[in-house]
C-alpha cells in the first residue's frame, strides 16, 4: 500500500514505485489515522489503485493547536514538507482533519463548553453550547488560518488545494473504541453530557448538530475568504435524515465503520471532484 507515516520512508517509497505517482499530505486526528479501522487516508489509497503516494503524519487524539499553530509540536514538520522541494515536496492536495479533539472528550468538561440544563431548564439543545465552546471553535480556525497563510507564502505549493471535512452527525452514546468486540472505554460525547443536565437522546443529537454547525460555518467563513481551501460538508453523509444519523455506518460513538468511512471518502472525492481539486 502506497502510505507512510515519516518522511524518509516517504522518500523510499517515491523511489520504489515505478510510475509518477499523485502526492497527497495527510495531518489530522483519529479520523484518518485510527489504527483499527479503514480511515479517511486508507479509503483514499485504495481510491489511488496504486497511484497515490501518501504521507500521513496524523495520529490520533492530536488537537489543531499541536498540528497547525505556529508554536504546535507538529506545525515544524508539516510546515517543512510544504515549503519547497529542497526539503520537501510539491503535494496535488493537503487534506487535514483537525478540531474533533478540540471539542469532543475531556475537552467538554471546561468551564463554560455546555451550560447545565438544570441551570437553564429553558434553554434547548444546541442553546446549551457555552461561550468557551465558541471560542474554541474561533481558535480552531485560526490555526487553519495560520497553514493557509504559510501555504499562501510556500515556494512550491501556493496553489496547492488544502481540503478538510465536517465530521458528521452523531447519535450520543456510551460506545467507546471496539478491540476484538471488546469497548474500551465509554465515548466521547455522551457521558460529558449527562453530568450537564443533559439526559434527553434528542436534546443530546441536538447539541452534537449544533456543536458540529458552528465549526462547520467557521470553516466555510474560511472557504469564503481563501482561495484554494475546501471545507466538504460531510455532516448528513451518515445519516438517514436531517435528525437520525444511521447505526450501521458507525463502529463506536464517534469513529463511522468501514461503510461510514468509505461513504464520507467518496463524498470528500465528488466534492474535490466539482472544484477539481482531485488528481486527474
């Protein structure tokens, strides 16, 4: 399979292929590098049938501060890898998939993320997502900012397309990651709600819609205001309707199956496909 996760076995792997293949850069969180499960990245390698070249430098639970501020542990490396080709390469796309674990998780329990519903028995659902929440998502795009304005400058990929995608709804429940049929753990999202009050399955789906709303609008106000940066709507791809996302699709309260990970590739492929930003 035509992936690497560092740059050396990336360069051996450019060697060793015989045709000129498609060079894609991948940076992001579990959603295309979860271990167990046939992620983003891996759907897009059987999409190449041997011709992508795929550097992944994601690994799970990383934030969008340490993959793309300046100060970020990751920001160096990727950075590198954009910049020229004396140290790194000229990419046909950069795909991120950075905030899930700016807003999900541990993450919910800070001050001001949700607000009780015992509280605020008035408010309803997506009414309970806290200021601290907004400003996150405010600090999320500004590090997609910070990799858009260093693309802008790069000598070799200024016109390189940078894509990311808007997670997909969710039904909240107490589903941790599956090993061997085995959970670990309990989710990510319902049982950070429970303790805010927040015990309704519907008031729950709702909170998560509009939690994954305002990320959405900040990345299309970014879309808006850069050239050659894509936000593919990916948040109905795993639901029936506007309200009821599809079980079937999802391996745990988060991360979709292979079905669900093969579903929201292909939309991110037709997407690319319109503004023609997938390889030819």
């Amino acid at each position: 399979m035509p992936q690497t996760n560092t740059a050396s076995a990336f360069f051996t792997l450019l060697q060793d292929m015989h045709t000129k293949p498609k060079r894609i850069l991948v940076e992001g969180d579990s959603w295309v590098s979860h271990p167990l499960l046939a992620n983003i990245t891996a759907q897009f390698d059987q999409f190449g049938k041997g011709n992508f070249a795929i550097l992944n430098l994601a690994q799970p639970g990383d934030t969008a501060g340490c993959m793309l501020s300046k100060e970020g542990r990751q920001f160096k490396e990727l950075s590198g890898l954009i910049f020229n080709e004396q140290f790194g390469y000229k990419w046909n796309f950069i795909f991120i998939s950075a905030a899930g674990n700016d807003i999900v998780g541990k993450d919910l329990e800070k001050e001001g993320m949700l607000l009780d519903k015992r509280e605020h028995p008035n408010l309803q659902g997506h009414q309970l997502i806290g200021q601290t929440f907004r400003d996150t998502i405010t600090s999320v795009a500004g590090d997609y900012q910070n990799l858009i304005d260093f693309r802008n400058n790069s000598e070799a990929n200024a016109e390189t397309p940078i894509i990311t995608h808007a997670y997909s709804y969710l039904i909240p429940r107490m589903v941790g990651t599956k090993v061997f049929g085995a959970s670990l753990g309990d989710g990510w999202v319902q049982r950070y709600l429970k303790p805010k009050g927040i015990v309704d399955p519907e008031e729950q789906k709702d909170v998560v819609r509009g939690m994954l709303d305002t990320y959405y609008e900040a990345m299309i106000s970014l879309q808006n205001n850069n050239r050659n940066f894509l936000i593919v709507d990916t948040r109905l791809t795993l639901s029936l309707t506007a309200t009821q996302p599809k079980l079937a699709w999802w391996h745990d309260e988060i991360h979709p199956n292979y079905t669900g990970f093969k579903k929201v590739a292909e939309a991110i492929r037709e997407k690319m496909r319109e503004v023609d930003f997938w390889p030819k």
